[in-house]
C-alpha cells in the first residue's frame, strides 16, 4: 500500500502551489489593504507585525497539519509493509522455507524466515558476504560459487543451486536456494541479490531411497512386479536375462507367461492359497524362457498392502537354479554310480531291488539278482598294479553292457563284483532259474575271453552267485545275503563257478549267526588245540600242525572251516589267534626237554586279519620271549590270500617274523592268484599243496600237472613242499614221484587232541 513516486510528487507540488498562491494573495491585497484602511503609520507597523504573525501562524498550522498527514500516512506505509513482512514471514515459517538478501554493495547478507532457525538464530541475521559462505558444504561450495557468479555477472537467467548447510548441531542439511538479481548496474552486474531457499532434505532423502531402491530393483535376482490384478507392472534386467523377455514384452500381462506347463493345475492353486493366507511363497518351480527352454528357478512371492491392509502389488523374485540342479544331479549321480564304470553302484541297486520288492505289479513273478565276483582280482591289482585293475573294471563292465537283455539292469557291487538284476522272469521257480542260469553262463562266456593289458593276457576268473527273489517275500538285505552266500559258494567251488542260493545255503547263513551270536562267550574255555603229525618220505615225524576245534556245549564240536570264517569276519579271529599261539607256545616249552617230541615243530595257521594286524609282529616276538621256546619250533601257516594285501607290507612283515627266526609256510597253495615273479621273493620256507589237488591227483591229469609244477616252483625257490590231505598209498606214491618232501593227512595220522597227540609220543 505505499503510494507510488509520481503520485507523491504531484501531492507535495500541489500543496506547494496552494501555499504559494495563498501566500502570494496574501501578500498583495494584505499589504494594500492596510495601506487602505489607514495612513497612521504606526498603526500599519503594528497591524503589519500582527500580519507578519498571523502568515507565521497559518504557515505553522499548514506545516502542522501537512507534516502529521504526511507522518500518519508514512507510519501506515510502514506498518503495512512490518505486517507484510510478518506475514511472509509467516508463510515462509509455515512452507519452511527462508529468504535471503543480498546488498552487493554494502557487502550485506541477510537472512530471514524458517532459515533463521535453521542456522541457529531467532531473528532475522546479518552477516558478511564471505561468512555465510562457511555454512555451505566444502564440496557443495565451488558449484554454488560458481552458479552465484554466473548470474552476478548476468549470465543466467535465474539463480538455482541445490548445496548442504551446516546445521548448529554439526550435522548438514540439503537445501534449494532460488534467486533474482533485483539491481544490476550499468555493466548488468548485480548489485542486489535476493531470493528463497527451501529445506529438500526429506525430498533428497526419498530420492536417495529411491536409488538405493532402484539398484536393489536391479540386482541379480530376477524381479517382477504386478499389481492387485496381477498385471505385469515393473520388472529387472536380471528378469530380461533370465527369461528372455524384455520388459516392454510382459507389461501388462499376467506371470503365465512363464508357465512350463510343468505343474497341475493344484500346484498354483495351493501357491494362491498361501500367498492369500500368509502374505507371501517360496519354492521351487519350473518355467519356460522366451525360447521354449524350461528351467528350474527358485521362487518368492510377497504381497504388498496399502495402510488398509489392501493388495496393491504382487513382488516376484527368483533365481535360476539351472546350476545348483546340475551340481545336485552330479552328487546324485557321485551318490548311486560309481565314478570307474558310471554304472549305478550299490545303493542304486538296493533302491532299485527294493522297487521291484514293493512293486505290486510283480506278485508271484520271480526275480534274479545275479551277482558277479573276479576271483583274485585284489591280487592282479597289487601285481599289475591300479590302472590295469581299473581297465579290466571297465572292459567288463562293457561286455556286460552289451550283453543286457530287457529287463536286466547292471550295477558294480563292489570293488570286483558287478551285479545283473533279472527282472520278473517267471512265475515258475524251475523257469526263472533255468532263465537265469542260461543267462549266467552267457555272462561266463562273455567274460572268460582274455583281457589284454600291456603284453600280457588276463583271464579273468569269473563266479557267479544267483538268489531268485519275489516280491513281498524277500528284503533287499535277503536278496543280497542269498546272492553272496552263493557266490562265496561259488568262489570256493572247483567245478562249478555258477552258484544258486538254497536251502542248504540257507541253514548255513543260520548257522553263521548262531556261530556269530555265540564265538565270543566260548573263547577260551570252549577252544581246545587238534595236532596232526607231518612225516617224510620215510614216514618219520618232521613236524605238526595245530588246527582248532571248538566244542559248542549245545552243538558238539564246531568246524574251524564253519567259525574260523566267522571270527575273520567279526575281528575276534585275533583273540582265537593269540590264545593259539600261547597255547602252542606253552605246549613246545613243555616239549622242548622231551626226546621224541623236541624235534616236533608246530605248524600254527594264521589268518590273514590276525597276520594284518600291527601288534601281531610284537605279540609273536613277546610270546617268544615270555615263554622262551626255541622260534624254529614255530611254523607259521599263512595262505594265498594274504596277498590281497600291500605286497610290500606283506614282505616287510614276513621279513621282519623270519627275522626272529620264526619259519614260515605257505598253506592250501595252488589255489590262489600267485603270480610267480612275487612268490620268489617271499622270504617262505615251505609250500603246502592244497588238499584239493591231492585228493583227485590219481584221476585228474589237471590235477597233477599243477601239483608238478608246484613241486617244481618249490625246488626253484629251495623251499620243502608239503601234501596235506594224503589219505591213500598210491596219493603218497605218486607225490613222492612227483618229488614231494613231507606229507600231511588220514594215512599217517587224523587230527586229535593235543594231549593224545602228546601221549602217542610216551610224553606222559
Ligand atoms: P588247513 O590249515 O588247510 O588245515 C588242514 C585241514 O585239512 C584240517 O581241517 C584238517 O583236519 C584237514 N585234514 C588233514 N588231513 C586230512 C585228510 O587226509 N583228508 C581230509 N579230508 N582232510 C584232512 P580242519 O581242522 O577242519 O581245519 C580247517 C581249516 O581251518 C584249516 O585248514 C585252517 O585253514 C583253519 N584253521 C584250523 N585251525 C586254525 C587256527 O588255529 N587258526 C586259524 N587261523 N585257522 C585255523
Ligand atoms: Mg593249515
Ligand atoms: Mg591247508
């Protein structure tokens, strides 16, 4: 409301004309008229001081008057303009925002409205051009600096800076200052400079939210934005690169873009009722790429809901697991095949035994599991060595393969035994194992082909242990244990390398876990030491073997061939073992001062678990020691199967007994995988002809070319060779031909007690 320059001109002329024309009129006809009124002079000097008083007194009344209108309507002026500025200041109070001025020439800054708080003070703040500068952030400076004199020296239209100020409390703040050059002189530079600034930092904030949002809406996690309809809103280039859709492609469209076609109609209708129940879904799922490839991915959906607990917005995220699914079917596969032969391993062919078993399809139809063992494979492997091992491994394990036939399916047992399921063959017992044994001896045809490695031919020997199995009847656990009974059967038979299980293979499984249940209880009371005579050609005593028996209180007396086994299998063999080699010792300390029998040496059979174990060197040497017999008294019968074994570690072993000057024999020879460029090096002093080559030696020209050879190898080596199982003359005969040292066996003595053995020699 303040009056403008022109009209307050005319306003002041104006009163000045009135004054002049009154004053003027007064001075012409005041002067005149006195004159008039009378020529008294003295009295014109007095009416023309009270004259000269009363233009003093109008002119005082006039000046009054103009001066308190002027006055009066300055102070309006002014408190118009105060309740502007409150109310602008008000408004500015209220929209947080702050005005500034700037007077370039007086070198003034001041600042007013909600900034005044903001910097630290109540009122409006003067301070010097430089020194407000200090409030500004060091980095926000030089760019707001920068924008100030672009428009000082009228290069911008307007002034605009987004810059941080420093709060009293040390912490900055963003804010937006806006501006006008309100004077510029003559060159266009500005002499004044005011303007807003307004606090942004909520809005910096959101902003800086967004971006933190944005980049995480960007990551490498697919993402996909619907809204309540489930419309494609938003989604992500990692959403572009995992399904191939760019986002132009799917917005608007539901997710069953995705759909593989994978999943039942039930599987989305549950992840709904999830998502609706607990306000979000995880899991795996398969969908397709824009290219028709279908992938595994793996999924989570969250609602989002407005402040009324509305769905606004369906948020999709998900991987591809293509990878994880890749790696997890390679440790499935590292889990069920084995790694030599890829073929399913044995926890594949139990599953796979166990299906068939729970198959209800199969009632009454009868399966096989044949079970495939390379006899002596452990020892061509420590001869040739692993690779050849693994060659032969593979080459049958393909000549299995192509021998399949439907229905058949192959697994590696274990480490040289393969295994043939023969599924649902016949409904007939008779049938299925004639099917079965037809089969089997393709397998044997199949496999005894040699096998080459390097220069040398391997012929594998192959056994064969067949169980016949139905569903319903049988675990998976049976079925194995039948098959590999029968094998064992197989593998200990001289004619025949195909072996079914049955019923006498059945009581024998029964009587191995009776033996098992009770072995343990019966060591030592019920253990007691057999002896039988060893003689030369002469028929004269040359040593004795010592063979356990064990006298079941319930049973009668048990095999060594039916526990011995057994107690291999279950570690006790190396308690049996000791109480042997004590026993025996005991009873050559007692006959080393007897004339007849202090030349008797004790032949002690070892097994090959006893013989492993890493204390038996320091037992014997103890044993030895404690009971002070004479070690050339001690004979130690270990057989071919002890070279399944580390062929060093055994040699170490041998050399270290031999050492003591304990003797060492090889017994049941000829049966096992010798290969004759080791046995030359073993430190032995006698080889033991197994019985079984003895027993048909008169009939089976087989029979005697290996006993010969054996005889021969013998000699080679400078060793004694020894029958055992010599039960007739003519056996005796012919071994002697052949050149045999010392035999064993029924024609000379069976084996009985130790203390009748001792009394046959007049001990007592
Ligand atoms: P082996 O060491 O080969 O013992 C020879 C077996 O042949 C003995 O059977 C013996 O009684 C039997 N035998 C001896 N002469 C004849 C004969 O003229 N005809 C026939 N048919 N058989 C004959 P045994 O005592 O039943 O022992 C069987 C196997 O048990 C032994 O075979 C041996 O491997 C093992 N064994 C026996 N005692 C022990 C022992 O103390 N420790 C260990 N680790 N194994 C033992
Ligand atoms: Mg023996
Ligand atoms: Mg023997």
């Amino acid at each position: 409301m303040t009056m403008s320059n022109s009209s307050s001109q005319q306003t002041a002329l104006r009163i000045s004309l009135a004054y002049f024309l009154i004053a003027t009129v007064w001075i012409l006809f005041s002067d005149k008229a006195v004159f008039e009124l009378s020529r008294d002079t003295e009295w014109q000097m007095t009416i023309n001081t009270l004259k000269g008083w009363l233009f003093v007194l109008f002119t005082a009344v006039l000046l009054f008057y103009t001066m308190r209108s002027v006055l009066r309507r300055l102070d309006k002026v002014h408190e118009a303009e105060l309740e502007l500025e409150k109310q602008s200041n008000f408004a500015m109070e209220v929209a947080g925002d702050g005005l500034w001025d700037w007077n370039l020439e007086k070198s003034e800054f001041k600042y007013f409205g909600a900034w005044t708080h903001t910097l630290g003070a109540d009122n409006p703040r003067y301070v010097d051009t430089d020194s407000w500068l200090r409030y500004v952030h060091p980095e926000d400076i030089c760019q707001l600096r920068n924008a100030i004199d672009l428009h000082i020296r009228g290069q911008s239209s307007s002034f605009k800076n987004e810059h941080r100020l420093k709060l009293p409390n040390g912490e900055y703040k963003w804010y937006l200052a806006r501006g006008l050059a309100t004077k510029r002189d003559e060159q266009g530079v500005a002499r004044r400079f005011s303007g807003v600034i307004t606090d942004i930092s909520a809005q910096k904030n959101v902003e800086n939210e967004m971006r933190v949002a944005a980049s995480a809406f960007e990551s490498n996690e697919a993402k996909m934005i619907t809204d309540d309809k489930k419309k494609i809103i938003r989604v992500n280039q990692a959403f572009t690169e995992i399904t191939g859709y760019s986002e132009a492609e799917v917005l608007g469209k539901g997710p069953s873009v995705l759909k593989s076609g994978r999943h039942s109609d039930e599987f989305y209708v549950l992840m709904s009722e999830k998502i609706i129940e607990s306000g979000w879904w995880q899991g795996e799922i398969w969908n397709k790429r824009k290219n028709g490839e279908v992938y595994p991915e793996w999924l989570k959906i969250n609602v989002v809901k407005d402040n009324d607990g509305n769905v606004t917005n369906y948020v999709a995220s998900f991987n591809d697991i293509s990878d994880i699914k890749e790696a997890e079917k390679q440790i499935e596969h590292l889990a069920y095949f084995d790694a030599l032969t890829h073929l399913p391993n044995k926890s594949q062919l139990i599953k796979n035994l166990e299906h068939i078993l729970l198959s209800p399809s199969g009632n009454g139809l009868k399966s096989a599991l044949i079970l495939i063992d390379i006899k002596n494979f452990k020892a061509l492997n420590n001869t040739l060595g692993y690779r050849s091992g693994d060659y032969v491994l593979i080459e049958i394990s393909k000549r299995l393969s192509d021998i399949l036939i439907e229905g058949a399916t192959l697994a590696r047992y274990g480490a040289d035994i393969f295994s043939i399921v023969l599924e649902g063959i016949s409904h007939s017992q008779e049938q299925a194992a004639s099917m079965a044994h037809t089969f089997a001896e393709n397998i044997v045809n199949t496999l005894k082909e040699p096998i080459a490695i390097s220069n040398l031919k391997y012929e594998p020997d192959i056994r064969l242990g067949i169980s016949l199995f139905e569903s319903a009847k049988h675990s998976a656990q049976d079925v194995l244990k039948f098959s590999e009974l029968a094998t064992l059967e197989a593998k200990t038979s001289k004619e025949k390398s195909i072996h079914f299980f049955d019923q006498s293979m059945q009581e024998n499984l029964e009587k191995r876990f009776y033996i098992e249940s009770k072995l343990k209880a019966a060591i030592p009371n019920d253990l007691f030491l057999a002896c039988q005579l060893q003689v030369d050609a002469y028929g004269d005593p040359v040593g004795a073997e010592v063979l356990i028996r064990w006298n079941d209180p319930e049973n009668g007396l048990i095999s060594p061939a039916d526990f011995i086994p057994v107690a291999e299998e279950s570690g006790l063999i190396n308690m049996i073992g000791y109480w042997v080699l004590q026993t025996s010792c005991q009873h050559l300390k007692k006959w080393s001062t007897h004339p007849k029998l202090k030349d008797i040496p004790l032949s002690i059979n070892v097994s090959v678990g006893q013989f492993m174990q890493e204390t038996f060197f320091s037992q014997l040497a103890d044993m030895i020691s404690s009971t002070n017999v004479s070690p050339s008294m001690i004979k130690l019968e270990l057989t071919e199967s002890v070279f399944v074994e580390d062929f060093e570690t055994i040699i170490t072993k041998m050399n270290a007994i031999k050492s003591l000057g304990v003797k060492l024999s090889l017994d049941d020879f000829g049966t096992g995988f010798s290969s004759l460029s080791y046995l030359k090096r073993l430190p032995i002093d006698e080889l033991k002809i197994d019985q079984s080559f003895v027993k048909d030696l008169e009939q089976d020209q087989g029979d005697e070319a290996i006993v010969k050879s054996i005889i021969a190898l013998g000699k080679s080596m400078g060793v004694k060779v020894i029958a055992e199982g010599v039960e007739t003359d003519s056996q005796k005969q012919m071994l002697t031909d052949l050149g045999c040292d010392n035999f064993q066996g029924y024609l000379y003595d069976k084996p009985k007690k130790i203390e009748e053995f001792e009394k046959s020699f007049d001990i007592y």
